[in-house]
C-alpha cells in the first residue's frame, strides 16, 4: 500500500492525499483545476480548518451527505 505506485494509485481513485512521501506531485497533479484543494504545511501549522459558507450550509451538506449515506 505504501509504495509510491500504489499511493498514486489510491489517491487517483479516491481523490484525496495520502501521508506517504512522494504522493504530492500525484496529488497536485490530481487538484490541478482546484488549487484551494492544495493546503500547506503553514495551512496546518496556524490550526486553519475549511468550512462550506455558514453553518446554516453545513447542517445542509451533512443532511444531504447523511441521506446518500442511509441510501
């Protein structure tokens, strides 16, 4: 599972990172037309988080995930 052809395997198929060294240029690659997808280590170092609009949106992303997932 870790090795480098097998993690650009698991992150084309799944569409996110993997901390195994050598996965970013295939997870860059993969984000390319989505460059807010990239996060830096200076993203994790300042404790920076993402949230979809206002809480009021993601009551509704969850309902909505949580009906995919019951379905």
């Amino acid at each position: 599972m870790l090795r480098p052809e097998n993690v650009k395997k698991n992150v084309e198929y799944i569409g996110y990172p993997m901390p195994v060294r050598g996965s970013e240029d295939t997870y860059a690659a993969l984000v390319e037309p989505f460059p807010q997808c990239l996060v830096t280590a200076d993203d994790l170092r300042d404790d920076r988080y993402f949230r979809n609009g206002t809480a009021e949106g993601e009551r509704h992303r969850d309902a909505a995930w949580t009906d995919v997932k019951a379905g």
